[in-house]
C-alpha cells in the first residue's frame, strides 16, 4: 500500500468511527448563534451576441448572504445547521 493510499484508509476509518460517535450521542446542543451561508450569486443579466446568437449573461457576481443558523454538540463536535425559525415569545397586547 502506498503512503498516499494508506493516509486515505486512516482518514476514512476517522472519518466513520466520528460518524458513528456522533450517530450514538446523545446530544447536547451549545447555544444557537447566527450563522450565515454567504453564496456567490450572478445579478443583472444582460444580452449579448448578435443576431440569432445571442445569449444572457449576468452584469457580474456579488455575495449574498443568506440566515442560517448553527448549533454544535459539546460532547461530540456535530454541527447541525438550520434555516428554519419558530415563534418562542408571545407577549400581551393591549
Ligand atoms: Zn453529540
């Protein structure tokens, strides 16, 4: 086996032994923090080309940020990521 074959068999026996830890925890979640997915997304398309071969392209890319939010285990290291938000706090209105 070579060493590069060799790194590649540890690191996937790694990988699936924290797999499994982290499949058999029983997890407890540190706080919640705001997380965002930054994406690179085109904007402005514009037409070029000539005649019957003209086709769009975006003006340019720019980042958009996306909400998401993380949680981690503190016991496994699991990083569970979510998009999703629910109402907690209801207060009286007058
Ligand atoms: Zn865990």
């Amino acid at each position: 086996m070579t060493r590069e074959e060799q790194l590649k068999r540890e690191y996937e026996n790694k990988l699936h032994a924290l797999r499994k830890e982290q499949d058999n925890c029983r997890h407890e979640w540190g706080e919640a923090k705001y997380d965002p997915e930054i994406k690179r997304e085109p904007y402005g398309f514009k037409t070029v080309g000539q005649g019957s071969h003209v086709w769009t392209e975006p003006v340019g890319y720019h980042d958009v940020e996306h909400k998401r939010w993380s949680r981690t285990c503190k016991k496994c290291g699991k990083v569970e990521y979510t998009k999703e938000r629910v109402a907690t706090k209801y207060e009286p209105k007058f």
